[in-house]
C-alpha cells in the first residue's frame, strides 16, 4: 500500500510539473517547424522595451479580425525590405491558445508569414492593454513602433506605403 501511495505522489508530482509547461509549442508537419512562443505579459513588457540599437515594430492581430488579416502583407513585406536594416517586425497574435494548432499555425503556414509570430496568453486583458499603451481601446489591429529613442502607437490598419512612412519617421530621431 506504502508503494502505491508513493507510486501516485510521484505521479501527481510529475503530471503537475508538465502541466506547468508552455513557454513553446513546436509543430512539426512535412519537414516545415513552426515555434510558437507563448508570452503573458511579463514576456509581452520585455518585447515592448529593449533598449538596444534595433527599431522594433510590433503589430497585435488576430486570425479573426479581417482588417488585421488585410494588412499582414504590409508587415510581410515591411520585413523582407528591413530585416537586413536593424528592424525587427513582431506579429503579437491575440487569437485564442486552444486555437493555436488548429488556427493560427495553419494560418502562419498558409500566409508562409516570416516574421516572428508570438501568441498572447494572459487572460487579464484589462490590466496589460493600459499598460502597452494608455490610449489603446483594446481594439485591434494595433501596433507599435519603437526604438531606444522614440516610440508610437497606433490604433489602426495601415497599407505598406502607411507603414514604411511611419517606420521612416521613428528613424529620423536616429
């Protein structure tokens, strides 16, 4: 009985340490690998805040949201243009994490998006949306431009020509 009993302590033990694990979830299908990282917002505020000599264009989308989907190629094709120029382009997906297998990674996989694509996790979307941006809504799409000396906001959909100029404008403060 003894041995059952640590027999079940154990498994209980190591059943709760792998449920506590999702920083990333990694598909493999037909030799292409997809990483997805998964961030609250802790991981969201680090990405929201380097301080090195990259510019950083951050977009919050979603696989739902059509004005969100329409504009993805002008973030495509805004880091195929700038990856080589110091500027890093982040897709922040808000879809939801049960979707993820289902939805957004066929989505990444059918829209072949380059860029780093994160999944937002943290349920607390009233606390974290002030806090990347007091005039953001919640609405998305949304992004941020930013560098170690300038950063802006915009709640908006934004075609490519929209998108370099205000990528361009972050630079001139360079």
């Amino acid at each position: 009985m003894k041995q059952f009993i640590l027999f079940a302590f154990i498994f209980v033990l190591v059943s709760c340490k792998e449920a506590t694990k999702t920083e990333k979830t990694v598909i493999i299908e037909k030799s292409t690998e997809i990483t997805i990282e998964e961030i609250n917002y802790d991981g969201l505020e680090l990405l929201l805040n380097k301080q090195d000599d990259k510019t950083y264009v951050i977009n919050f989308w979603a696989t739902w949201c059509k004005p969100c989907v329409e504009e993805l190629p002008s973030f495509q094709q805004l880091y195929e243009n700038y990856k080589d120029k110091n500027v890093e382009v982040i897709l922040v997906s808000l879809d939801f994490k049960n979707q993820l297998e289902t939805r957004l990674i066929p989505f990444i996989k059918e829209h072949n998006l380059k860029p780093t694509v994160v999944l937002m996790v943290d349920p607390d979307q009233n606390t974290w949306i002030p806090k990347v941006n007091t005039e953001w809504s919640g609405a998305v799409p949304a992004t941020i431009i930013y560098n170690k000396n300038k950063r802006a906001f915009f709640e908006q959909s934004f075609t490519y020509k929209k998108l370099e100029t205000e990528l361009n404008n972050i630079f001139k403060t360079n």
